[in-house]
C-alpha cells in the first residue's frame, strides 16, 4: 500500500526504545524505515533487535545521531527531551519528540531556536487530537455547528502509579532499589497535553493564562515529593476568551471527560457521542456515529486509538511533501508551556500566570535564562547512602506487584473485594454483585503471593523505616490492610465465610 505519491524513504532511529518501539508497526506504511535504535537499558535494546534483527542498536548515542538516519523518535526520559531534540537537531536530523517538548521555559527557548537554525522539521507526538473522536469532533467544530468556544472540560485522569517502579512495559525498574526516572516524582500539571491538546486542535485557539491548584492528600503508592500533587486541576484562558478545565493525573477513578461548549452548540464524546444544537440548553440532543476520515480503517490498526498512526503519518507528509504538520515547534511549546506554568501557579496557592508565545522574540528573552524546576526527591536515591542492596535491591519489584494495570493482585484487588463486600446488600443488580463475589474468590487464591510481598515490604521498610521509599511502602501497606493479609489463613477463612453467606 502507497500513501504518498513517492518512492522516497525516511530513514528513521529511535531514541528510547520503551515507548518508541511501539511505533515501529506504524512506520512501514508511511514509507519511513526503521533502521536504528539507542537505548541506555540492555533489556529495551534486546527486544527491539529482536523485532528489527538488521538494525542498528547501541546504548552511545553519539553513535546512534552518527548512523545513516534523516530522522529520529525522541522518546527518551521526560526531563532529557529538549536536550536530546537539540542534539537530534543539530546533527542535522528531523525529529519528532514524545510528549512534553521541554521541562523549563529556558529549554523552550532553546528548542525553538535550535529548530528555526537546523530548518529541520520538528513535530510533538501528541497523540489523542488524533483519536477518532477528537478528529470528527473538529470537523464538527470546523462546519460551524458549535459556533465560537466557550467552555470545555477534559481530563487525561489515569491510574499510572505502577509505572514509577517498572518501565513502560511493567519490567520492574533497575537496579531495584531506585525509583522510575521520571515518573515517580513529576508534578501532576506538566503532563496536560493528552486534555488541553485535543482542545487547542479542536478549536484552533492558543492559551494565554492559567490558573491552577494542587491537591495536597498524598496517594497511597507513591513515594512523597515536595509537592503530592499526583491530581491537579487548571483553568486555561484562551486566545477568544474562552475557558478549558484541565484535569490530570492519577487519582481513585480514571475520568476521560471530551465535552465542550460553543456560542450555538455543544458535544460530548466521553462515552456515547452526542451533541446539543439550536443554540440553547433546550436545544435537541443528537446522537452521532464518530467516522474516520480517509486511512481511518488503517490507523484503527494502530496504537492509541489510531493516534499513533496520525502522528507519523503527519510527520513523514512534511518531510516529504512539505505540508505543515500540526504540531509544529510553536503549538508544541503553547502546550507544553501551560503544564509548567499550572505547576507553577497551583505551587504558589493559585496564582493566574501569562502564557509566553514563543513565536514573539520579547517573549523568548524574558524567559531566556529560566531553568527552574520544582523540587523532587532523587529517584536514585530513595535509600540512605550504604543501605544493603540484599533486603533494598527487590524494592521496585514489590512495589509494582502491590499496584500494576491488571489488578490481578495487590492494592486493587484487595479493596475491590473487601469495599465490594461492605456495599455488596446495596448493589442495584445482579452483574454488580458477582462481580465483587469474583473479586473476593480471586483475593481468596490471590492472599498467599499478597501476604508475601507485604512481609517483604514490610521487611525493606523496617530495615529504613526514615527512607523516602519507606514512606511509599507504608501507604501502601496501611491500604492494603496488610496486618489482616498477612494473618492469611484468618482472613481466607473470613472470605470463605462470606461467600457461603451471600449464596
């Protein structure tokens, strides 16, 4: 299958081979070949020669920028993307850049120069405007059905706590008595562009301010940080003067809310698709049937809900026809920008911040030299200096059987069962009531594997009972009911009882 009207290829390398080798299977149809692979993690560098034996793949990236690339996929650590895209950049390479695009307004500056210098493009791989709801929803927007925007709400709100103790593919962090990079510590508003992206695509609207708080309650799970904002809350001012709620993070319930409001209209594409018409509240409700634009079927293949696909199909369109690709470096750092300046409000008890437009050169000189950060504790170093890496090294290890995506064992299964027992005799129906007799069968055969990780929890936590990583443990440990889980033959006893109880 052809898609552009060449025989050109791109000869792509991927930089960070956790979440950007899951881009390989997009990249054949759009004529881009992945030749080339840089990795610090043996593991990562193992599965995607396995995948791309005639590849190139090395741990230098000296080496790897050196290869016979044009273009390289950024995936990196979130804190090293502007420094690694200007690297990219000034070997003489495209690039596209996972999201965020940079960690400080001073890196933005950077990036945006560095790519007006190389004449290189530079895309944002921000997948979800290129979902198959976000897509329709913008063409909805551009045949003036909604009129001018007023008002939105939408939230990337998604449970990620596992993944400060394993890499992308739950293969648990090494050595094991560190934390995730990145993920274990990073204020919640820096990772927005997954709510405000679909937004500022939909509309074609840039934000100029922002407003934001920080919840203070820590979650279970999480190592404590200066700031224990894992969920938090903005209020963007748009180019027109409207207003989006941005709502990101981790919290007790995954929300995915898409619904925005016009001067004549208003959709919502959070669960079933509908939209509001006639210019009022009492308008009539319409059900719509979300459909792919051309290639649509091919990109349902791909990850992300076809978004994946679109990321690089835009891309490889403007390295090889020259049509501008919609997140170029400009929108790129306005997305960007909003998370670092919410961080930024929400840590000083909601302070309105002025978005800069790196596009205006007064802009970019006022934020030149600022490299500021928030505070965090060292992922590194979440053990005082000679802790035994005997009783510290499995760390990483339990902590991610405690929470991990499946909720086969651990944190979540533990309380869908016993919560689902206290509300068992006022569930509505009957679906609801097998399933918590599900969960507790389930926790029944899961409490001896639970029991032992709370014993070796408990075990790295009084061994360092003042480390950063103890504090995590002993949430979780207090969540997981942990003193009743580990009187094992007590509480599979009780269960059994239950069960017998409710049938």
């Amino acid at each position: 299958m052809s898609i552009f009207n060449t025989d050109k290829r791109i000869k792509l390398g991927i930089w960070g081979l956790g979440r950007g080798s899951s881009f390989i299977s997009c990249a054949n149809a759009l004529n881009i070949d992945v030749v080339a692979g840089c990795d610090y993690n043996l593991h990562m560098r193992e599965r995607f020669q396995k995948n791309l034996p005639n590849a190139f793949v090395t741990d230098n990236e000296d080496e790897f920028l050196a290869s016979d690339i044009d273009a390289v996929l950024v995936a990196t650590w979130f804190p090293a993307h502007a420094k690694d895209c200007i690297k990219a950049l000034n070997a003489g390479k495209h690039v596209m850049c996972e999201v965020t695009s940079f960690a400080t307004p001073g890196e933005g500056v950077q990036l945006v120069e560095a790519v007006e210098k190389s004449g290189k493009v530079y895309n944002l791989l921000e997948n979800y405007p290129f979902m198959k709801v976000n897509q329709y929803a913008k063409k909805l927007w551009q045949q003036g059905i909604f009129g001018d925007f007023t008002y939105a709400e939408y939230d990337y709100n998604h449970d990620c706590r596992s993944l400060s103790y394993t890499y992308i593919d739950g293969v648990p962090v090494i050595p094991g008595y560190e934390a995730h990079n990145w993920r274990s510590w990073y204020h919640s508003h820096h990772y927005n562009t997954h709510s405000l992206g679909p937004v500022m695509q939909i509309t074609g609207l840039r934000p100029e301010s922002v407003v934001a708080y920080e919840v203070k309650e820590p979650l279970p799970g999480f190592i404590p940080t200066k700031s224990n904002a894992r969920i938090g809350a903005s209020l963007i001012h748009m180019s027109n003067g409207g207003v989006v709620r941005n709502l990101i993070g981790t919290s007790s319930c995954d929300t995915h809310s898409k619904r925005i409001w016009g001067t004549r209209g208003f959709l919502d594409f959070t669960s079933n698709c509908y939209v509001r018409i006639g210019s009022s509240g009492h308008g009539r409700i319409l059900n719509v049937k979300p459909e792919w634009p051309a290639l649509g079927d091919l990109a349902d293949t791909m990850g992300h809900g076809g978004g994946d696909f679109w990321e690089l199909y835009y891309f490889a369109r403007e390295i090889l026809t020259g049509e501008k690709a919609p997140w170029d470096v400009y929108s790129a750092s306005d997305v960007t920008i909003v998370g670092i300046m919410a961080g930024r409000s929400s840590i000083a008890g909601g302070q309105p911040i002025t978005i800069p437009d790196f596009r205006k050169k007064e802009d970019r000189d006022r934020f030149r030299n600022d490299f500021e950060k928030p505070d965090h504790f060292d992922p590194k170093h979440i053990f005082p200096d000679g802790h035994d890496p005997a009783i510290t090294g499995n760390f990483a290890t339990v902590m991610s059987k405690f929470s991990n995506f499946s909720g086969n064992m651990g944190m979540v299964l533990l309380r869908n069962a016993r919560d689902g027992m206290k509300l068992y005799h006022e569930l509505a129906g009957d679906a609801d009531r097998f399933a918590v007799i599900t969960d507790v069968k389930n926790l029944i055969k899961a409490l001896p594997d639970l029991a032992a990780n709370c014993r070796e929890a408990k075990k790295i936590m009084d061994a360092y009972p003042a480390s950063p990583a103890a504090a995590a443990i002993k949430s979780t440990l207090e969540t997981c009911d942990a003193e009743w889980v580990m009187d094992t033959d007590n509480a599979i006893k009780e269960l059994q009882q239950w069960l017998v109880d409710v049938q």
